[in-house]
C-alpha cells in the first residue's frame, strides 16, 4: 500500500507517472497554500477538509465519503481540524484530457469509491498505459466525470471591505454588514453579485450550510449547530439543512447517501 506517513515530505510531480495514489491520515493539518502539475482527486473516508482554492477566490468544503477535484496547475490549501482518514489520487492531464478543467465537490458512488481504494494502494511506479492498470484508470476517469456535484463550493467577495467574512464568525445580517464594513447595503449587494454571482443574503444561507457540515462532520450535535448558526430551533436547522440538500442531517452523513 502506498502509505504516506504524516510527516513524510511528499510531491507526486517528482514521481513522473501518470498516475499517483496515495493512503493516509491527518489531524490539525494546514497544507498552506501550493499546486500540482497533475490534476488531484481527494477521497475523504472518515472526517471533513475545508479547502481554499484559486488564490482564495473560492472556498470548499469536502464532507466525509464525498471527493473533491482539484483541476492541475490551480493553487489550493487544505486545512484539516480533526482526523481525516483519505485517499488521494493525481491524474497527468496529458494523458487524461477528459478530465473536468473545473473544481468540484463530487458524490462518491460504490465503483467510483472502489476505484480510489484500488489505486490510492498501489505501488507508486505501476504501470497505467497497460492492462488492468490502463482500464482501473480509464474507469476511474468515467466515473469522475459522470459523479453528481455537490453544493459545498461559495465564491469569496474580493472588495478588502470584505474582508472579515473570510474568517470563521457567522456572517451577519446585510444591515450589520454595512455598519462594520463601512460600505452601503447597495454597494455590498452590487459586489456580491459581481464577485460571486449571489445575492448577499443566498450567500450568507450557503455559508450556514457549509459550516453546519463541517460542525457536523467534526462531531457537533445538531442542537449546538443549530445554536451556532443562529437558528431559532433544531427543527428550523433541519428544515433549512433539508431545503438545501433535499435530506435531513442524518441521511446526508449516512453512508449509503451516495446515489
């Protein structure tokens, strides 16, 4: 198995093979902001990945079982607050030209989970232009680009006013926003529109929503979540949580949530 240890120094482009698999597992871990020249999908079997892509334009959030796709040459960050159990697999984009040129958070589908498994443990200078290595890789690139997308991504509003939206506080309500950030409710919702093509207050419900899975995810019940995101009641957090996910909390974690 190609094991990487949580201090190992790692970097697939130094590998030159197609294809690169790794197993591993990390807690309290800050990548800091790099890229590959190989396209990378990361499978989470166990925990939560809060990902930052494309010089902080865009923020991700990679829920347990779901994978996310990180297109090759784009830069990204990925920061880890508790044990994340994962497999993770690059792709030379030479040789895999279909291969989505966008990031994304994908579902993970028994033959598209069996396919990371199967080649996150194997050696590292095998043979993928051949044989089984050649159709594992063939599949795997099908399948990844046939998964359904999930709606853990939010583009980030640029304007320095802004700023303190990119920490981890509850936004506040549009009114309040313009008191801290000094800036009318017309101007912010105008930059909103331009930076991230939502209004603010679809903006701030996507937020809530991604931070409720990675509260959940880390082992937060749903009351205090609740609490957190400041909602009136457990039922008005489920209600919410189903009317963005089209699922309740425990169905989305369950494992056999994947279509």
């Amino acid at each position: 198995m190609a094991w990487l240890e949580a201090n190992a120094l790692f970097n697939p482009d130094d590998l030159h093979n197609r294809v690169i698999g790794v197993c591993s597992a990390l807690g309290q871990h800050d990548s800091g902001s790099h890229l590959h020249r190989m396209g990378q999908l990361l499978f989470t079997r166990q925990g939560c990945v809060r990902l930052t892509l494309n010089n902080g334009a865009l923020l991700c959030l990679l829920p347990p079982t779901r994978a996310a796709w990180i297109p090759a040459g784009m830069d990204h960050r990925a920061e880890m607050k508790s044990i994340v159990d994962y497999r993770s697999v690059w792709f030379h984009p030479t040789h895999y030209p279909a291969l989505p040129r966008h990031p994304a958070i994908l579902n993970v589908g028994p033959l598209l989970r069996e396919l990371l498994e199967r080649i996150a443990a194997s050696p590292w200078d095998s043979d993928w232009q051949n044989g089984i290595g050649w159709h594992l890789a063939a599949l795997c690139e099908a399948e990844m680009c046939s998964a359904a997308q999930e709606p853990m991504m939010l583009a980030l509003p640029q304007d320095k006013r802004l700023a303190l939206l990119a920490g981890d506080a509850l936004p506040p309500p549009l009114q309040q926003l313009a008191v801290r950030c000094g800036a009318s409710e017309k101007t912010i919702s105008r930059i909103f529109r331009r930076d991230t093509g939502m209004t603010y207050q679809q903006w701030r419900q996507q937020w809530r929503l991604m931070k409720a899975v990675e509260l959940l995810a880390t082992g937060e019940r749903i009351t205090d979540t609740a609490q957190a995101l400041d909602f009136a009641s457990d039922s008005a957090f489920i209600y919410f949580f189903r009317t963005m996910t089209g699922m309740t909390p425990g169905r989305y974690f369950s494992p056999q949530t994947a279509p």
